[in-house]
C-alpha cells in the first residue's frame, strides 16, 4: 500500500472522527439521553472501522487508534469544559 493511500485514509478518518464527535458533542448537549444513544451507534461505527484498518495492516490500525483516542479525548475536554 502506497504511502499516498496511507494519507488519504487516515485524512478520512480525522474528519469523520471529529464530525462523529461535533454531532455527539451537539446532541448530548441538548438531551443527554438521545446523546448517549447516539454515542453508541458511533462507537458500534467506530469498533468496525477499527477493525476494517487492522485488517489493512497493523501500521493501519494503530495510527486510526491513535488519531481515535486523541480526537475522543478532545470530544470529552469540550464537555468538561461547558460543565455537562
């Protein structure tokens, strides 16, 4: 796999990591229950596409956990912060 491919996946997954995040982050703010519901569905998408980078290449999946964790870790700090 070229490294062009390698850019273009994880580039993929920044962006639909952060929006899956932002529409958590808007959803939980107005209803927590529906927030937790949604946060679920995400985490199902997110497990899967997980799973579909490590049986790409290890090299592939720990670099889609690592972006994972750090735009998560974003999400939960923004919530902190807004006190909810």
């Amino acid at each position: 796999m070229s490294i062009i491919m390698y850019i273009g996946i994880f580039t993929a997954q920044i962006i639909g990591v952060s929006l899956a995040a932002m529409i958590f982050i808007s959803t939980y703010s107005n209803s927590r229950k529906k927030g937790w519901i949604i946060l679920s569905f995400l985490s199902a998408l997110l497990v899967y596409q997980l799973i579909q980078g490590f049986n790409v290449s290890i090299a592939m999946g720990t670099g889609m956990v690592i972006i994972d964790l750090f735009v998560i870790a974003a999400a939960f700090l923004t919530l902190k912060q807004k006190n909810l």
